[in-house]
C-alpha cells in the first residue's frame, strides 16, 4: 500500500483532485456552483469540439474542389471537341485552297490540248525504298485513272505513268526510274530519243534521252519534249532541260542528260491524262 502512495499514478490522482476541488471552491465563491460540471464538460470536450470542425471545414472544402475539378474537367473536354472542329475545317480549307491552285494551272494546260481529259490528284504516300521518287495518288479507277496513264505536273512537264490502279488509289513510276521509256525528240534540232530512267542520275533527279546520233547537235540549255510514238503518251509533253551530252558507253550514240521541269520526287500534286 506505501508502494502505490509513492507511484505516479497517485501523483496524477492527487493533481486531478486538487484541480476539481480548485474549480469547485472557485465555482462557490461565485455562485456557480451548480454549473461547474457543465463547465468541466465544456473544458475537457472544447479540444474535441474544435478537432470536429476542423475536420468539417476540411471536408466542405475538399467537397469544393472536387466539384471544381469536375467543373474544369468538362470544360477542357469541350475546349478539345471544339479545337479537333477547328482542326478540320482548317484541314478542309487547305485542301479546297490547294484545289483552288490545281484548277487554275489546270485551266492553264487545257488551253494547249483542249481535247484532253484530266484528273487532279494529290499524293498519299512514298515508298522510302523506291530511290527513284515513286509515290500513291489519290484517285483509282473509280476517278478514270488506268495503268499507263500518263501523269503530269501542275505546270504540264511529265512526271511519270500509272503502273497500278486500284479502286480509290494508284500507283505512279516516275521518269528516273531505268523501266520508265517514253519517245521524246529535241524542239529545236527535232532530234529523236527515247527517254529514260537512269540509276546513274536518278539521285540527283535528273532522266535521259538515250540513242541520239553519235555527232548531235543537242547542247545544254535545248528543250526535251514527248513525241507522242507509242501511243502512252500524248504529244507534245514538256519534259525538260538538257544539262550535257556525253557519249554511250558503246560510243556509237549520244545521251542526252535532262533535269525534269518537274521534280517526281517533291511533287505534292498531278493531273492524270485519261484521254487525249
């Protein structure tokens, strides 16, 4: 019994008593006697009662936010919608815009072959394997388009034929390519050839026009044109500008080396011959 006297649990007991008995006397003196254990509750609980709202008012506010976020939420997913809106009437612009041009440059080639008939076409796709500029049009045989017609650029300079024609799509080969053959002759000696792909200048997109006479007169600067021999391709066709001749490998003709009046590998849009 002495033992617990001395331990501090006595202690506590002790101070607790004496803090009662203090608010108690203290409660007498003023004639509060009969509240003091309303007011002891209020003392004890008054810690509790702030802890709670704290946590109410936290609460509330979390709440708040929450609903804010849902707020922002559904409005960014409507500033989305409308910026994928704009996104395609901008889409849509450019391509009526680039339409626009082609018509214009097509009113342009169709004052010098009346009779022919066209189809405005953009390109797809490439083939980065193809080092000679092949590329996929938009337009198939559902548009007219057929293998062997001929393809040419905004401005009327050959550019390649069909080799492929699906539905809603085709495939071009180009003037570099070593298959691509076409009749062409110099306008200003009239000198005949036959124009092709070469793998020796495909890489600087330049073509040739092979079997010309051993002692021709072509030079730099002279203009390459299709004679229309074969019945591929119309007459007349511009193809380009002569930048050397050198002599063939056999030494018994000439070649005629040509920059095209139309880079196959940049173009972005044709016109596809379908009749003439």
């Amino acid at each position: 019994m002495k033992d617990f006297f001395d331990t501090w649990k006595f202690k506590i007991l002790v101070a607790v008593a004496v803090f009662l008995v203090g608010i108690m006397a203290y409660a007498g003196a003023n004639g509060r006697l009969t509240a003091a254990p309303q007011e002891l509750l209020g003392v004890v609980l008054m810690p509790l009662q702030k802890v709670t709202s704290a946590l109410s008012g936290g609460i509330g506010s979390v709440w708040e936010k929450y609903t804010s976020i849902d707020e922002v939420m559904e409005q960014n997913e409507q500033l989305e919608a409308e910026n994928a809106e704009l996104r395609q009437q901008i889409v849509d612009y450019d391509r009526i815009k680039a339409e626009n041009e082609a018509y214009k440059a097509l009113a342009r080639i169709q004052d010098s072959n009346t009779e022919a008939s066209y189809i405005s076409a953009f390109v797809i796709g490439r083939d980065p394997l193809d080092e000679f500029g092949g590329f996929t049009l938009d337009c198939g045989t559902v548009n007219g388009a057929a293998v062997n017609d001929a393809v040419i650029s905004d401005k009327g300079y050959l550019i390649g034929m069909v080799v492929e024609a699906d539905t809603t799509s085709c495939k071009v080969m180009t003037i570099l390519h070593p298959s691509f053959s076409a009749a062409g002759v110099v306008s200003r000696t009239r000198e005949n050839g036959i124009i092709n792909g070469s793998t020796d200048y495909a890489g600087d997109g330049l073509c040739v026009l092979t079997n010309l006479e051993r002692a021709t007169e072509t030079k730099m600067g002279d203009q390459v044109i299709t004679t229309g021999l074969g019945g591929v391709f119309p007459p007349d066709l511009l193809v380009g500008t002569v930048q050397k001749v050198e002599p063939e490998v056999s030494g018994k003709s000439s070649i005629a080396v040509v920059r095209p009046g139309a880079d196959p590998r940049t173009v972005k849009h044709v016109f596809v011959i379908t009749d003439y």
